[in-house]
C-alpha cells in the first residue's frame, strides 16, 4: 500500500530543512525526501557562503534548537557600514544605537547545514528519504502521489500536502503548471574567507560599485568573509587568477578600509540570477525558499527569507493540526499566500531595488545615492528602520522569531 503522509517535504536544504524540524512534534506525519546523500562530513565542499542572519533568524534558530549546535561557528553582526566606490557618504548603524548587543550574526553555511542536520538526526517523527529524487507527481483530490527515485528502486508515497523546498530548479513548481519570472543579472559572485590585517570586530562592510558589490563579512579567528562581484563574461579570467593575483584583484575592488587583505581560503563561484515563482501554491502544494523566489546575494536576504516562509507555514499548519482540519485544505494554501505576500513582495523589491540603484553606472544617480547615504546615516529613525529590516522583523513576526515554539 502506498504510504500516505500529512506533509511531504521535497528537498532537504538550509530550508527544507527548518521546517521539517519545526514540524517534529506537530502530530503531523511528515516524510522529507533529499537528493542527496547524508554526508559524514561538513556538507558540499565547494560552497564557502557565509550568511549573514538577521537577527530574527538567530532567535528562530535557537527555538528550533539548532543554534546550540551552531552557535560556536557564529560571529555577531555588531556594526554595519555601506559605502561606495568613488562617491562620498557612507551610512554607518551600530546596533548599540538600537539599544541591542548585535543585529544578527555570519555563519558559514556549511556550519548551518551541519547544525541542521545535527537537530534532524534527533527529530525522530520525521520519516527521511534520502537520497531519493523527485521524479513525477499526480494530483488527486485527497492526496497528490508522488513518484520517487532512491538506489533500491523506484518507489510511490502520498501527501495530503507537498512542500517544494526544491530550490532554484524546482521540480515540484514545473511539475505543478507554476510558471517564474526571471532576470540573470549577468554577475558571479567569487566567496571565501580572508585574513584582513585590522580585525573587523563585528564590523560588516557592503561595498557598491558599477561592476557589482563586495562584502567583507566578521568571521572567527579574526577571519573575514569576502564576497565579490563580477561580471559575468569576466568570471572565467577571474576564476583563473592565481591566489595573490585574485588577493591584489579584491584589493583594488574592495579599497583599504580593513588593510590589507591576505591568506584567502579557498574559492567558490556563484552565478547569480532572480527566480522568482509566478504564485506560492497550487491544489494541495506549496513553495518555500529558493524554490518560491531566488533573489540576488546583495542583501543577505535569501535564506532568512526562506526561513520565514518556512516557519509562517509550520505555524499555520500546526494551528490547523490542533483544530483538526485537513492539512492541505485550499482555504489554508490560500491564507498562507496571503499571510507571505507583504514580506516576499517588500524583500524582493528591496532586494532588486538594492542592485538597480547601487550598481547601476547612470550618473544621474550618483548624488542621489550619495545623499541618501548621508540621510541614512544622519537621520536615525531613517537608519532604525533599515536596521529592523534587516534584522528580519519585517511583516508580522512568527512565534519562532520571538523565542516561542507554537
Ligand atoms: C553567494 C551567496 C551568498 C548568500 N548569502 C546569503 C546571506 O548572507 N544571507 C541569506 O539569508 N541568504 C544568503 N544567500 C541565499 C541562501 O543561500 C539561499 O536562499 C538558501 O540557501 C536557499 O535554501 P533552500 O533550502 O531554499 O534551497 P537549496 O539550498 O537549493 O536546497 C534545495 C534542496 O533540494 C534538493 N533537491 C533539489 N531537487 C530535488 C529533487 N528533485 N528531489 C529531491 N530533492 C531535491 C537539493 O539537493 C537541495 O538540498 C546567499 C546565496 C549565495 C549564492
């Protein structure tokens, strides 16, 4: 007989992930169905993201209770600073002037793959299939069969409700008829770790420029994460540089503010490109994280994010487990699209906005961007509000974001 689950999961990443955790001890039946296979070691090697967390980020995952196994990894965002390249002003927040010890912190996102899977391997109402791919689905009224590939074969469960934590690529969007929008913003982002000469201490710098930003993020053992764009025809000559001639590249690109940059670590290229799904449902699915909307780098906006759709959809569900309704009733889909909308919609503009306006060469820009800058910086309140974006709170904030489990 076909197994038949309250909620499947497809897809096992940073997201996927949370919110199968989240749902542990929901009463829900949940099966979590990853590619690829578990590994011994610290995740994929050529990933060297490190993201910056907001804030409510790092209450959610202490609520999950995957921060304990992350929090060593982590380095507070105490100090923010964003400039660029060859105009004046420069907008400086300090989360001291918030009246907080720190706006949210870097992780490695390996670090955070690892915690996740940490927390998952004690979450043992979780059924996994891993690795096992997503091969076809057929909806039905009750429940949509889903069509599996794993090494003993090919296999058959059920949901009353699929989740499409797929990423980018998303099978479970193309296979459910939801259409995308999508930009490739023509740029590579080149990440890893350097040694700058003066510590950061807690310091975040973003950087613009015509060719795209650069980021020199706080990391342990007085390291820094350096994130650099470039555009894309120019990866490949990028890519090819040598360690001392990628160093001196950065060098040129990001300035001194930190002095000078040496021992980088080891290389990843990311290309980068706006994805973003036409709707966040269909009969009985729904979309989370990348899958629902990829968005550009720049902000440190993707994961947490994701996090939140992940998490505003566990509460609803959990609320309607306790009420003992049906799990992927449409009344439900429909309410959690309606309850992400002003969140996606403002995170994505803002995300979009950011690279337009602080990337773009048009001169008629430049003073704009400088003035704006200096008001930022000038003006608190303006300045309080992009903290508190930034820290995540933006919308109405989920019972994880403010240390509760529902
Ligand atoms: C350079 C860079 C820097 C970034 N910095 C930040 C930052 O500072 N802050 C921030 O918040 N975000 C940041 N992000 C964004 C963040 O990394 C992503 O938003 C986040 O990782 C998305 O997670 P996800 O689980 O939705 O997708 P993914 O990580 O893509 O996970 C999808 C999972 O689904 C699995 N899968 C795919 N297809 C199938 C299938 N058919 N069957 C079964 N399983 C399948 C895959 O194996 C994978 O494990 C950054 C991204 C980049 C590229």
């Amino acid at each position: 007989m076909t197994p038949v689950f309250d909620v499947v999961l497809i897809g096992g990443g940073l997201v996927g992930s949370s919110l199968a955790i989240a749902l542990n001890h929901s009463g829900l039946s949940v099966a979590l169905v990853e590619a690829a296979a578990p590994r011994a070691s610290d995740g994929p090697r050529e990933d060297e993201r490190n993201l910056a967390l907001a804030r409510a980020s790092t209450t959610a995952l202490q609520t999950l209770g995957v921060w304990s196994h992350l929090a060593a990894s982590a380095t507070p965002i105490e100090r923010i600073h964003v400039s660029r390249t060859g105009e004046f002003g420069a907008l400086r927040l300090d989360a001291r002037q918030e009246g907080l010890d720190a706006f949210g912190a870097v992780v490695p996102a390996r670090a955070l793959g690892v915690a996740l899977a940490q927390e998952l391997e004690q979450c043992t109402r979780i059924r996994r299939y891993t690795p096992a791919e997503l091969l076809d689905l057929r909806p039905g009224s009750d429940s949509t069969q889903i069509s599996l590939r794993t090494p003993d074969g090919d296999t058959l469960i059920a949901a009353r409700l699929l989740v499409g934590a797929d990423g980018t690529a998303s099978r479970v969007r193309a296979l459910s008829g939801i259409g995308v929008d999508e930009i490739d913003y023509g740029q590579t982002l080149f990440v890893c770790s350097v040694y700058p000469q003066r510590p950061l201490t807690g310091l975040a710098y973003e950087r613009f420029s015509d060719t795209g930003p650069v980021a020199l993020l706080p990391l342990a053992e007085r390291r820094a994460g350096l994130v650099l764009s470039v555009a894309t025809p120019d990866a490949a000559d990028v890519a090819a540089l040598d360690d001392e001639a990628f160093l001196a590249y950065a060098q040129q690109r990001f300035g001194w503010r930190a002095g000078r940059l040496s021992r980088p670590g080891r290389r990843s290229a990311h290309a980068i490109r706006r994805v973003v799904a036409h709707s966040l449902v269909a009969p009985r699915c729904v979309l989370i994280g990348n899958a629902a909307q990829t968005i550009h780098p720049i902000g440190a906006q993707g994961f947490n994010l994701g996090l939140r759709d992940a998490l505003t959809l566990a509460q609803s569900l959990i609320a309607q487990q306790r009420a003992g309704g049906d799990p992927g009733a449409a009344a439900l889909l429909q309410a959690y699209a309606h309850a992400r909308r002003e969140d996606r919609d403002g995170t994505l503009a803002f995300s979009d906005g950011l690279v337009r306006l602080a990337c773009s060469p048009a001169p008629l820009l430049k003073p704009l961007r400088s003035l704006g800058l200096l008001l930022l910086d000038g003006l608190p309140g303006l300045g309080s509000l992009v903290a508190r974006r930034g820290m995540g709170f933006r919308g109405r904030p989920t019972a994880y974001a403010l240390g509760v489990r529902p």
